[in-house]
C-alpha cells in the first residue's frame, strides 16, 4: 500500500503544525506519511510538547523544520494543509506535483502572552480544537476529510 502524503503547515512550526502532525500520526499513521514545516524557522513550543503528553504523545523528538528545507529536498505531498491564519496560509509555497491544498486555522499558541498557566490553558484549547477535527474526520460515516475521501479515516 502506497501511502498518501500530508504536510501540515503554520508559520513557524512550533505548536499547531506540530500537534496536527502528531496526532494524524496517532490517528492514521500507518496509512499516512505525515510531516510539518513553517513558513519560517522557528522553534518548537515546550509547551506543545507538555500539552500533548497529556494526551499520551510524544513530541519531544520533534524539531522544527521549513517549507522551503521540504521544497529545496524535492519532497512532493498529495495534501498540505495549512492551520495558520488565512492571511499567513496565502503565503505557503506551491509544492510539484499533485497537491491539494486544504486550510484549517487555529490559534496560535506560540503567539499568547500570559502567565505559564494561561499559556498552558490556551494551548489546550488549541490542542483540543485539533484533536476535534480528527475526531469529526473519524466519526464521519462517509469518511469525508474536508470535502476529499481518506478511506482510512473511517
């Protein structure tokens, strides 16, 4: 079975991005080849990574990577989907090949000021906002993913 390939991408792949990617990983990830990038370097968000060992997900191998490090290795997707504001997601490069672009946005974490607990509040919501959209994708009867077929999200 030949994989579909999904890129997830924010500004600067330090939170949603990351979380998207692993939870279709969690979800999917024997049926998706799944990866995230920003639209410029970052760093992952520490408190990503402690928001989602909550849920039983280890991110803290993950590193934050670009869109353009994807382009510059030839890497090609069936899908990449954007989870930025829409303003920002105009700015994501056109992948070669066959690629359906998606947008789904969210806040962004890295982006809250506050004290770490409101950061921690926050970011849950953001996580929990995402978890809810696999969540939806999975319960979907028809195994509908944003207007496309992915039969193995029924």
């Amino acid at each position: 079975m030949i994989k579909k390939r999904v890129l997830f991408v924010c500004i600067h792949n330090s939170a949603r991005s990351q979380m998207a990617e692993a939870f279709l990983r969690k979800f999917a990830g024997e049926q998706y080849d799944v990866e995230s990038a920003g639209l410029e370097s970052g760093k992952l968000n520490p408190v990503a990574i402690q928001v989602m060992e909550e849920e039983g997900i280890d991110m803290s191998a993950h590193y934050a990577k670009t869109t353009a490090e994807m382009l510059k290795q030839g890497k090609t997707y069936n899908y990449v989907i954007t989870v930025c504001d829409p303003k920002a997601a105009e700015s994501c490069p056109i992948f070669p090949g066959i690629t359906r672009r998606l947008h789904w946005s969210f806040p962004d974490p890295s982006a809250f000021q506050g004290t770490q607990e409101e950061k921690l509040n926050f970011t849950r919501k953001v996580r929990e906002q995402i978890k809810k959209r696999f969540c939806n994708l999975l319960s979907n009867p028809e195994g509908v993913f944003d207007g496309l077929w992915f039969p193995s999200l029924r």
